[in-house]
C-alpha cells in the first residue's frame, strides 16, 4: 500500500475514523477525506443537545489532519462515479480505493421548516430560540425528543406532533413508549399523537383534521434517508431505500469500493437479516472495520447495535436488537426514575433498554454480546444483578 491513493468521500465520523484508522494501521499512500461541508470532521450527537442549548459551540473532533498526513477537501459535494474517479462539483479526485461515507440527508416537509442534521442547522436553530418562542416539531422520535427538551429549557413553547399513535414508533413497542408519553407532559410539552401535517404555512402549521397551529418556528424529524442520489448510474448496488448493499466485510458490488456509517446495508449474522444502522457506534465501528479490510483483515463486520439518547433529564440506553416475538420482561417500573427492559428470544438476551440504569446497561451489554442464556424469573427482579441471574443458569 505504498503508493495506493485512499480516498473516503464523507467527511463525518465513519469517514474521520476510517482515515485514522488507516494512518494508525500503517497505510502509507495518500489518503484523501472529501466532505461536502466546508467544517473540519465534528461530531453530530451533541448538535441536538449541547450544541442547541448553546452550552458548547462547536464539536470539532480535537486531531490534527496535518500530522496525520490526510489531505481533506472540503466543501466538495459528490455528483458521480466511475472507475478510479470520483465526480465532484469541484472537479474529478482520482482514486485506487474509495470508502462511500456519505451518512444520511433529513426527510423533510414543504414549506418554511428546518431539519437538525449538520453543525450548521443546530447553530441556525438555536438562534431562533427565546422564551416565549412557538416552536412545533415534527416527529416524536429521537431527535425531536431531544430538541423538545433543548427547546423547553430556554423557554420555548413546545408542541410535538407525530402521526403515529406512540413516539418513537417503529423503534420500539408500545408498551415502553407509553411511560415516554408522560415525560413530555412532565417536561411541559404538548405531545400530539396521530397528528398528521396537511400543509406548513407562514406562521402556522396545518393538520390533517383541519387544526392549525401557531408557529414561530418549525423543525422537522421524521428521519433521514441514505445520502446517496449522487451514485445515480454508477452501477453501483442500492437497496429500495437508497442504502449502498455491502457484504458482510462492507465491500460493494463495485471493485475497490468500500462503504461504511449510515449509508450501507449490510448483512447481519447475529440479526438473521440484512440491516442499516443509523447510530455513531456503528459510524465509528465501520470507518474503523473499513479500514482494517483496506489493510488486509479478512474479518466480518458485524456488532452489537448501541444508542443512547439524552431527554427530559434521563439517559436513554439500548443495546441489540428485538424482534417481533421476542420475550419483554421488566425489570422495575417505569413509574421509578430508573428501569430496564429486557428482550429474551429463545432464553438468551437479545437486547436491552435501560432509563437511568447504567449498571444494568454495562451487565446486559455483555450478556447481549454473548447471547447468553439467562434465567427469566431472576433476570426480573430488580434486586438481582443481571450477572447473577446469568449464574443461576450456568449452575442448573
């Protein structure tokens, strides 16, 4: 890999991370980070938290490209590809390897609405926040979740509208959203579910049953799709949803192209199905097993999902990932300011939420990766560490 040119198009974590990972690796040939913003490599999870509260300007990661010797272009969006060249509105950048770290573009609505995805985007909202300020959000997942709770602590009118009946919808079952519902009204938020969006207008915003609402300011986060548009005609592999189809290693159909964060779909052996993760422990799993593979590893790429998130003063955990069928068991109640839900398919662990429970998070992180067998009936009860009630079962 003397002279081979490295070039990662993505300027976000997987792309930061699969450049580092390269130097500490050993690759010694250019390596070159493309990224359509004109800011150095940041990180996104504190846009929605400390960035937009204003107690943190910026989240620029603290390294210096210099030194590492990787060249970035920044400011460059993406327009093509061909063999050996990547198409920018900048110009052609040539390439012997190339990793597509695109991430993800915000689904939005039509009208005067602003999503939360870039450093730019949370500056720009939060200087629209005030006291007094009507702001509705579109979506009750996450995000919005987390932009309520930024929003009510500077003052802010906040309503949350979601077409579903439950937040995060989807993501979850409705039996764990349902305690969510009462943090907003906890919060002072008016959460309005099964409200549908007819139309954004100047200073309102318009429902399906006919009910406007006052709006000084509109955010939208209803999700994101694959950043991907610009590999139109490429010949390069997408899924229904825009995804780049990797295999398990998250090489493409393409010879020397690599994909890696929230823009690959690959397959998962410990899901049984194809999956697309959109979450920065997988963004800074796969940059870094990206460049392994470009080093010459042979591994299969395939973790144990994780995401938190940080709303109406709790820390939200959850690790692996459910399925229909799977066996929920509480652990406390989530009437009490701390709880864990456990997920059980076939008597071993195969995910976790916890709210507020850090230790049994770190306990069932690791039985969730080992996919241990668990006993149910101590696994329940609060009182028992998660590790004990793995012991029970060896034992028997």
């Amino acid at each position: 890999m003397t002279d081979q040119r490295a070039v990662i198009i993505g300027a976000g974590l997987a792309g930061a991370q699969c450049a580092i990972g390269l130097r500490e690796g050993g690759w010694t040939g250019p390596v070159t980070l493309v990224g359509a913003e004109p800011h150095r490599p940041y990180d996104r999870p504190p846009l929605s938290k400390g960035v937009l509260s204003g107690e943190i300007e910026g989240t620029e990661f603290e390294l210096d490209w210099e030194r590492l010797d990787v060249e970035l272009l920044l400011g460059r969006t993406a327009t093509g590809l061909a063999p050996g060249e990547l198409a920018t509105d900048a110009g052609p950048v040539g390439y012997d390897h190339l990793v597509i770290a695109t991430g993800a573009a915000a689904v939005t609505l039509p009208g005067a609405v602003r999503a939360l995805r870039t450093v730019d985007d949370s500056r720009a909202i939060r200087a629209e926040l005030r006291p007094g300020l009507r702001l509705v959000l579109v979506g009750a997942g996450w995000i919005g979740a987390e932009t309520a709770t930024a929003a009510k602590a500077l003052g802010c009118e906040v309503t949350v509208l979601e077409a579903a009946a439950a937040p995060l919808a989807g993501a979850l079952p409705a039996e764990l959203t349902a305690p969510m519902v009462r943090w907003y009204a906890e919060a002072g938020v008016d959460l309005r579910l099964g409200a549908r969006v007819a139309a954004v207008e100047p200073g309102a915003v318009r429902l399906a049953d006919g009910t406007e609402l006052a709006a000084d300011l509109v955010v939208v986060g209803i999700g994101a799709r694959p950043d991907t548009r610009w590999l139109a005609g490429s010949g390069l592999e997408l899924d229904r949803t825009g995804a780049v189809l990797a295999d398990d290693r998250l090489r493409t159909s393409l010879p020397g192209v690599w994909a890696a964060g929230d823009c690959v779909s690959y397959p998962s052996a410990r899901s049984g199905e194809r999956i697309t993760v959109q979450h920065w422990d997988h963004a800074l799993r796969s940059g870094r097993a990206v460049a392994a593979g470009l080093l010459g590893a042979d591994q299969p790429y395939d973790p144990v999902p994780y995401f938190w998130s940080e709303q109406f003063g709790r820390m939200v955990q959850y690790v692996g990932r459910h399925r229909d069928g799977d066996e929920l068991l509480w652990r406390g109640s989530p009437d009490q300011p701390a709880w864990t839900a456990l997920w059980l398919r076939e008597g071993a662990l195969s995910a976790v939420l916890t709210v507020g429970s850090p230790r049994d998070f770190a306990q069932g992180r690791r039985l969730v990766e080992h996919g241990t067998l668990i006993d149910p009936a101590l696994a329940a009860d609060p009182a028992v560490p998660l590790k004990t009630a793995v012991g029970a079962v060896a034992a028997g």
